[in-house]
C-alpha cells in the first residue's frame, strides 16, 4: 500500500500520505488537497475490500459517489483506471481552487423545512440547489450576499447551516474549472462501467463509460442530485449499502431514505471484515432487472 500511495501521490502532485496523517485542517481544507486525499482513500479501502479493482465488480451489484466521489466509483467501476481517476480529481481540484479564489462565495446546508418552500427560498435569493441531498437536506450555494439574503429569510420551519468550504461548489461559478477539467479528460480513455454505475447528473444508471466521463466533467458546475441517485437504489432493490470513508455522511441520510437496507460506514481497517462479511451476504441480490431477487 505504501508503494501505491507513492505513485498516486506522483500522480496527484502532493504528498497524500501526509495529507491524510499529519497535515493540519487548514491544509486540506484546500479543496485542491482534499479532492485527491479523499479519493486516494475510497480507492484505498476499495482495494482493501475487493483486491485489485480489476475484479471488484463480480461482487458489486451498483455503485455511486456523492460529488467527487463518482470519481472514486469510476475508479471502482473501470470507467478509470485508479491513475487515471487521481489524475482528473487532481485537476478539478486545482481547478475549483482557482474558482473558488476569484469570488467571494459558500454553501450552506438547509436542513428540514417543506421541500417546495425551500427551492423557493434559495432561488429567490439568487442561489443555486447545488446539492439536493433528500431526506430533508439542500444545500444552496452562491455569493456571500446571497447567502446573506437567504439568511434574513430563512424558509419556514428550516435550519441553515453554514459549511466550511471553499466557494461555491456545483454551480456556474465552478466554470472555469469545468474547461480545466474538460482539457485533462480529452486525453482519458475511459471504458464502460463493469458495474451498475449510478450518476449525480439525475440518478441514472449509465452504462457507457464516454457518458459517464462527460457527466463527471459537467457535474462539476452542475447540482448534485444524490436524492435521485437514493432514488434508484430503492428502485434497484439493494438490500445492503457500504460507505467507503471518510464515511458517515452518506449512511446517515440512507437511515432516512432507505429504510430496512443494511448499512454499514468503512472508518478504520477494523471496519474491512464486517464489510466483506456483507458483501459475501448481500452480492448478487439485485436481479438484471434490477429488482431484488
């Protein structure tokens, strides 16, 4: 693993083993750093999981990444290879570096409220729905001004929460860095997936692995849909959800959004054997039809 970590931080540009051990938070706050990191570390516990990512599918009924995690899940699904997927995140995250440096913009997370009356709020403020996470989750992003202004008219019944990132992630703001990456991908040859491969573009499974290179490069100044990406795994029939770290986020809205299916957060390598216990249990239950067997 140590050699591995070596090479793709070549690959990345930085050092991610110290990134991911002794670097202080303000460092990987820097997207520009936490963009690689975190896919180096989905790329790493897949392998921990699975073996070599060449033969991950066979036990894998669908895949999804929230964000630059469908980077990760390209890497898993052999649209990309491990390099290749480091390569491109490694670039977007330069990219959105940039962007987020040229204006003054954030994201906060509106937490409850009715569904309806929220998109409202945020787009009466002038801000995008630049993730639609479900379970009562939106997060808007767009100028501090704008945030401002949604601040002083706050949907009824809602909670804002401001996030501590960057800019403005997943709008047009990110344009710049969309060019940026859309220049890396021309030089990618990607395959098509080995796996159902699920998309933050509108929750679709995609099954050609050119598609799903310009879904990643679009979604980069485009909302994240992960309630609709929910949407098909309930519809596919998973019965068993595995989240590969930094996990937490992404099982806690399912708790809500996938009620019955089993769920389990891959943290620390004491987490691997229960995960691969589950996946020996649940491999194999989603029919071709895509409905649990």
């Amino acid at each position: 693993m140590a050699e591995r970590f070596g090479r793709w931080s070549e690959i990345a540009g930085l050092d991610l083993v110290r990134a991911g051990t002794t670097a202080d938070a303000e460092e990987i706050r820097d997207t520009a750093v936490a963009q690689p990191l975190l896919v180096s570390s989905g790329l790493a516990a897949a392998t921990a999981l699975f073996g070599e990512l060449d033969g991950a599918p066979e036990s894998i009924d669908a895949v999804a990444g929230h964000s630059v995690g469908e980077f990760t899940v390209a890497g898993i699904a052999g649209v990309l290879t491990p390099e290749d997927a480091l390569a491109l995140v490694a670039e977007r995250g330069r990219g959105m570096a940039e962007a987020a440096a040229a204006a003054d913009t954030g994201m906060t997370a509106v937490l409850g409220g009715d569904r309806e009356e929220v998109l409202a709020a945020i787009d009466a403020a002038g801000l995008t729905p630049a993730n639609d996470n479900g379970s009562g989750q939106i997060v808007a992003a767009g100028t501090t001004e704008q945030l401002a202004t949604l601040a002083d008219n706050p949907p009824h019944r809602a909670r804002l929460r401001p996030l501590s990132v960057a800019g403005a992630f997943h709008t047009h703001h990110m344009s710049p860095a969309v060019q940026r990456v859309e220049e890396a991908a021309a030089a990618t040859t990607p395959a098509d997936p080995r796996t159902r491969l699920l998309s933050n573009l509108d929750g679709a499974v995609v099954s050609n692995g050119q598609d799903y290179l310009q879904r990643l490069v679009s979604q980069v100044g485009s909302p994240v849909r992960w309630d609709a990406c929910t949407q098909t795994l309930a519809g596919l029939g998973v019965t068993a959800l595995i989240e590969l770290p930094p996990a937490g986020t992404l099982t806690g809205l399912a708790k809500r959004a996938l009620r019955g299916v089993e769920l389990l957060s891959v943290n620390t390598p004491d987490d691997l054997e229960q995960a691969k216990n589950l996946v020996k249990e649940h491999a194999g239950t989603i029919s071709p039809e895509g409905h649990e067997s």
